[in-house]
C-alpha cells in the first residue's frame, strides 16, 4: 500500500491495520493508544467484543498482555488492572471496582 493512499483511509481503519500487523507479528505485548478515538459505535462494539480474545495469541496459543491508553469507562471496566498515571507518577494501582470506591470516597 503507497504511502498516499494510507493518509488517505479514515482514522479508525488506520488504527485497525495497526492492531492487526502487531497481531500478525504475534507479539507478546499489545500497546494500544486509545484506539477507539475514530471508530464508528460498530466497530467500536465489534472491538470490545474481540478485546477478551486478544489475551492468547491466535498464531502461538501463548498468552499476552494488553496495554491500553484510554479514558473510555467501557474498556477500563474491562480491564483487569488499570493504572493511572499523571506527569509520570502512578496514582492509582487497581481494579476497576477499586477505581470507583476511590472515586466515591473522593466525592
């Protein structure tokens, strides 16, 4: 695919291709930077449909880990850890439920 006609497909199918050469390469690591940002509402529901089955790679049968940068409460109820970080500094280390007890106490 030339350059030109890369910058020229939408956001979200740019994102898309990435996810799926890093899946190729079957890493065992996915970062992924809010990749809903650009994603119609069905691609977006297609995508947290398939988020649990990206744990094990199709290719290998070994398991990965997810890293997602992402404000989205749908994909951080999903998570088994999420982290958040400001200037650099870890602020929150928890689950989601975790989260929101903080969240609720800080109210």
């Amino acid at each position: 695919m030339s350059e030109s006609v890369f910058y020229q497909l939408p956001k979200g199918v740019k994102k898309m291709l990435a996810l799926a050469q890093a899946l190729i390469k079957d890493t065992p690591i996915l970062l992924i930077d809010d990749f809903t940002q650009g994603l119609s509402a069905e691609q977006f529901d297609s995508f947290m449909d398939i988020l649990p089955t990206l744990c094990q790679s199709e290719l290998s049968g070994k398991m990965r880990s997810i890293l997602i940068a992402t404000d989205n409460h749908h994909i951080l109820e999903q998570a088994n850890q999420i982290c958040i970080l400001d200037n650099g500094l870890t602020t929150f280390q928890g689950s989601a439920e975790d989260l929101r007890k903080r969240l609720q106490q800080n109210a």
